[in-house]
C-alpha cells in the first residue's frame, strides 16, 4: 500500500536533542497541577508567580493514520516539586493494542509502566538504553539527575492518549528524593483519588 506520504528525511540536533522539522510543546507546571503528589508545593509555587518548564516535546510529521509512526524527543528538566522527581503526566494509549520504543539520550531517568490490573515495573534509562513500552502499560518518564534528560520516542501514530486515567488515579509509584537518595516508593493516594 502506497500512501500520500513521501519517504521523510529528519535530522536530530546531537546537541540540543531537537528533531528538524519538528514542532515543540512546552509542559509548565501549571499544566501538571494535579499530577504531583504534593500539590501544596505546586499551589504555593505557582501563588509566588513562577510557573517552571517542566518538559518539553519535540513531534514530527504527526500522520494519524493507521500504519504511520509517530517520532519525536522529550527533554525533561532536573528539579523537584516537594520530594518527587520532575517527571512527564504520563499516559496509557487509547489504542490498549500500541507500543512504544524509548532511546535514551542524555541524563538519568527512571520509566514508571503499569498495567490496568495494578502491575507495576520501574525500569532505569540512560544514554544508549532502549526501553519496550509493550500494549496495554501506561507510561511516565522521571528525571531522576541533576541534569537534563533527554530521550528518542515512536509509536503507532492511531495510537492515541489517555490522560484522564493518570489525572484521576495517578500512578501507584512516586519517585522521590529522601535522605539524599532516589527512592520509588507507593503513592498513597493511588486510586483513592476521585
Ligand atoms: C508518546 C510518549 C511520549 C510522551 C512524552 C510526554 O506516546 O509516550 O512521547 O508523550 O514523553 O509525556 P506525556 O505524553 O505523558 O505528557
Ligand atoms: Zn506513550
């Protein structure tokens, strides 16, 4: 089957982790208000007028149709907000029957996956390493270093998001700094959250 596209060329900046052509999204943190466990730190630091770039997302060509890819980065700064780990909302796919590939790029980060039925896994990502979102995981990236962290990304481009999911229930881990160290603990609101 020959589609309307034509074979695409796409070069990624080595030092900016940007893909050209590609369109940006900026995630602020008045866009995650909600997603952190600790939404007294969010509304106290969006109160004091800062509003910090959380991550940003670089797509190309975005075809929606059935047996394109979607590709793109992610860059995600290093901080905190209370004791958890700048991270992105995280998503499952509408489409339960999609996957995903990461590349790492730069920086340390932990990938939070887990199921519909509460299976829960943390994998580690940096430079080099690939990471298999298989179907049905839902999948939030957390940047665990001081410095930024960037990744490669593709998945099916009918695959679709599902946010909601996240908004409502959040993840059943969080990741944190304690005592100075990165720890994945359980998020005691998971699922009581309404
Ligand atoms: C796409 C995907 C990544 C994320 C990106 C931002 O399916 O997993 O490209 O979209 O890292 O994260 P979210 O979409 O959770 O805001
Ligand atoms: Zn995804």
């Amino acid at each position: 089957m020959e589609t309307a596209m034509k074979p695409q060329h796409i070069s990624l900046d080595l030092s900016k982790w940007v893909l050209l052509p590609s369109t940006s999204t900026k995630r602020k943190l008045r866009d995650l208000n909600g997603f952190f466990a600790d939404t007294q730190a969010t509304k106290s630091i969006l109160k004091s007028g800062q509003d910090p770039i959380i991550y940003e997302v670089y797509e190309c060509l975005q075809p929606q149709e059935v047996g394109h890819l979607n590709l793109g980065t992610t860059i995600v700064h290093p901080g905190k907000i209370g004791e958890e780990f700048y991270m992105t909302k995280g998503h499952f796919h509408a489409k339960e029957a999609s996957s995903e590939v990461y590349l790492g790029l730069e920086g340390e980060g932990l990938i939070l996956l887990q199921s519909r039925t509460g299976n829960s896994e943390c994998l580690a990502m940096s430079q080099g390493d690939v990471i298999y979102v298989p179907p049905g995981w839902g999948h939030r990236t957390v940047n665990v270093g001081a410095e930024r962290l960037a990744f490669f990304f593709t998945y099916q481009a009918d695959a679709g998001h599902d946010y909601e999911s996240v908004q409502k229930r959040g993840f059943s881990k969080l990741v944190v700094e304690r005592h100075g160290r990165v720890q994945v603990v359980g998020n005691p609101r998971f699922m009581t959250k309404t």
